[in-house]
C-alpha cells in the first residue's frame, strides 16, 4: 500500500486552476470525493470534482439555491460535476497539474459564460481578433 501525506484539502486543492496534460486550463477544482477504506482509517481524497454541478452545493442559502436552479434549467443534462481520479494528477501545487486530458464536462460552464455573458462585453473579443 503506498503511503499517503496528509494535507489540508482546502488550502492545497479547492478553488486552484486546473490544468490538463496538454497545458490547457481546464476550470477549477470545486470539489473533492472522499472514500473511506475498508478496515477504518481516515478518509483519503478520491477524486477531484469540478463544473458548475460540483460548485452549486458548496454555495448555501439563497444564492446556493438560486445557482442551482439556473444551472439546472441552463443545463438540464448536466446533472453530475465532472471527476478527475486523483491518479490523474501530477502536481497539486501552485495549480493542479494533470497527467491526462481534462474531463470534456470539466469546461461547460465557463464556455457557456465565455459565450452568453463575456463574449458581449464590448472589447472582451480583443484577444481573440489580435491575429488577424
């Protein structure tokens, strides 16, 4: 069994960018799964969640429930947030660094925001007409 350091999960993981194996950002960690081993222990991370469907819980009272909601009636067959195994990662630190390609969910609703809110904003398509 390898052995396993404990660190503290919301300072090292939650909220950091996620980058793929390709070194593209892939959103950003919103979420761990825990799993419990057979014969006791302490809990060790499993999986990392990511997407608008891992975010929505962790955000309580009105606003939580106001998020879900949208992401439910914006999204309504997204209804799981996107799992990355932790064998999957690298690196966790400054950012999470990823040995494969990013769950193609994990970048849903930052693209839909991309698209529907920020790609409106006068001179927010500036990068993308640089080229040209």
């Amino acid at each position: 069994m390898e052995e396993q350091t404990p660190f503290r999960i919301g300072f090292v993981v939650l909220d950091r960018q996620i980058i793929d194996g390709d070194g593209r950002p892939a959103g950003k960690v919103d979420d761990v799964e825990l799993t419990w081993e057979e014969g006791g222990g302490p809990p060790v991370m499993s999986a990392l969640l990511t997407d608008s469907a891992a975010l929505g819980p962790r955000i309580s009272g009105r606003a939580g429930r106001l998020w879900r909601s949208a992401m439910r009636r914006l999204r309504p067959s997204v209804s799981e947030p996107a799992r990355i195994a932790v064998e999957d990662v690298a690196a966790f630190s400054p950012s999470t660094r990823l040995t494969t390609a990013a769950p193609e969910q994990a970048n849903l609703a930052e693209a839909w925001l991309r698209d529907h809110v920020i790609g409106r904003i006068p001179g927010a398509r500036r990068g993308d007409d640089a080229g040209e």
